[in-house]
C-alpha cells in the first residue's frame, strides 16, 4: 500500500473514530487531508467519489468495522462512522516488555508523520459543529518529549538501511566533528534519545545522543546500504558507552532527599553514588536541589559547579575565596 494512501486510510478511521454522528462523504472529504477538495468541477468529484469508494471497500477488507446511516431524519443523504465499541480491542494486559514498546510509541507521537495530520481533521471537525470525544480522542496523550530534529531522520534512516551523516559535539568538546554512520536503531535511555550503530570513520560500533548533533541529518546514498548484524544489544551500546561519551561522578547521599540521584545511579556502596553522567550542569542541578542529602565528592568540576550553585542560591559570590 503506498505511503500517501495508508496515511490518508489512517486519518480517515481517527475521523469516524472520533465523533458519534454520521458524517457525509462531503463533510469526510473537508476534513480528511488526502483528498482533494471540490473545485466545482465534475472530473474532480468523480475522482473523489471513485477513491471514497475505494477506500470505503479496503477498511471493511481490514476488517473495520464501517457503519453507514443517518444521525436525524432531516438528514438527506447517509454519512458514516465507526463505533468506538466495535473497533476497540478488548482490555490487553502487557508484559515488562511489551509495556515498554507501548511507551515508546506513546513517545513517537509528537514527531510521528501521522500525527499533524489527524489533528488537523479534528480541528475541522470541531469547527464545523461535530462533536467530538476530547477526552480519548487518538492524539490526547500525555506531552512526551520526541522534539530533537534529528530523531524522524534517524528512525527512517535504521529503518531503511541508509547511511547517514551529521555533526557531532562529543562531551567536554568545542567544536563539532563530522560522523558517518550505519544506523542499527534509536532508543529512549534516561529519558534521553540515542542513535547506534557502525561509525564508519572510526570502524567500531558507537552510540550517540541525538541532543548532540548540531547539523541536519542527510543521507549518504540510497536505501538498503548494510545489513544490521543480527545480535546486537542497542542498550548495551548506549548504557555501556565508552568515556568519550560519559563520565563518572561519585555522589554521598543520606536520608529521603536524594531520591532522584538515586534513580539516576549505577550503583550505590555504604551512601556513595556511582553515576554516570556528560553534562556537568545538569548533574550539578540535581545535587544541589538535594540539599543537605547529597554531596559531590568527584570529579572536581562536578563539585566546583554544585558549590557554585549553592552560593547562587544563599546570594554569595559564586566565586570560592581562599
């Protein structure tokens, strides 16, 4: 099914999901991106007739359940729409696992092609007086950060095999170097969004953070250009990545305030947090607001930048005096 098509069938199910009336075919074709829009014209409306029609025999194909009727008796034409309760699966239970594919998802949205789109057909619908189910309505999720420009580039790109290229700034670096690479896949860690795969300008497997690149994201020839290996552990690669991309810290904590370094640490040995971390600010921020539960005690920079917020905070000079 081409691209255009699947994504104009998409819109048009969230469509007749979201409303409870029956919608005509020409109230369908003003809201749905995908079709064109009358013009008057007779070849035009042909032309839409015959692709409604199309599209209406492939979703009933698929097996959705298409109802057609009319919401009042004034109304002079039958419209259509899917009941919620025939299309929705019943309640599924997930595993670790499977829930954790379900939340990337979730987190996709934002950026993900489709969702403009759809959300441009509701807002038409809404405008024209339809009723529409706010509360559940596809695309009322949870705002969950998918915004670095690089990630749909980089998705197509691990998807369809093509190499990519774009500028890096590694931690504790000035300037950006140019990196060639074979994205194996993209991967959310501590809320962070990583690319991994074969570096080609250094031959090793690498992982980068997406906040990083500071270039667009362009392509090095066509699709299917390598063959992903078939073992290969991408969080491994991003959680086990080399000192060029992370450092350690090690942090003392005590008592309940400290809960989210806690969260963050690799491990934790008689109160000492090990921590991995690559911006210094970001850390600093963390055991600061910890207050008297956490203490930076290495690397030096790291302890520096707390006591300098520390200082902000209690209105005294953040430069430490002898």
């Amino acid at each position: 099914m081409a691209a255009r098509r699947a994504e104009r069938l998409v819109n048009l199910v969230i469509c007749l999901l979201s409303t409870r009336q029956f919608l005509t075919a020409e109230r369908i074709r003003d809201a749905v991106p995908g079709y064109e829009a009358a013009d008057g014209s007779k070849a035009t409306d042909e032309a839409f007739k015959r692709m409604f029609e199309r599209d209406k025999s492939e979703l009933r194909d698929l097996g959705i359940p298409l109802e057609t009727g009319r919401t009042s008796h004034f109304d002079s034409e039958d419209g259509y729409r899917i009941r919620r309760g025939d299309y929705e699966l019943p309640m599924i239970e997930f595993d670790a696992a499977e829930a954790a594919a379900v939340g990337l998802a979730a987190r996709l949205w934002q950026s993900a092609t489709l969702g403009e789109p759809a959300r441009q057909a509701l807002i038409k619908l809404r405008a024209a007086g339809t009723e529409i189910r706010t509360a559940d309505a596809p695309g009322a999720v949870p705002h969950l950060d998918a915004s670095d420009p690089s990630l749909p580039a980089l998705l197509e790109a691990s998807r369809s095999a093509t190499v990519v290229r774009f500028d890096y700034v590694k931690s504790g670096a000035q300037e950006p170097q140019q990196r060639t690479l074979e994205p194996w896949g993209v991967l959310s860690w501590r809320r962070r969004w990583y690319v991994a795969g074969l570096d080609r300008d250094r031959g090793e497997p690498r992982s980068f953070r997406l906040s990083r690149i500071v270039s667009a994201v362009s392509s090095v020839g066509g699709p299917g250009a390598y063959a992903r290996p078939e073992k290969v552990d991408l969080l491994e690669m991003v959680a086990g990545r080399g000192p060029d991309d992370g450092r350690i810290a090690l942090v003392r904590v005590s008592g309940s305030g400290a809960g989210q370094l806690r969260r963050i640490a690799q491990s934790e040995v008689e109160g000492v947090l090990t921590v991995t971390f690559t911006e210094t600010q970001w850390l600093a921020r963390i055991i600061a607001a910890a207050g008297s539960s956490a203490v930076a005690l290495e690397p030096p920079d790291l302890v520096e930048a707390v006591v300098a917020r520390l200082r902000a905070v209690a209105g005294e000079p953040s430069e430490v005096r002898g």
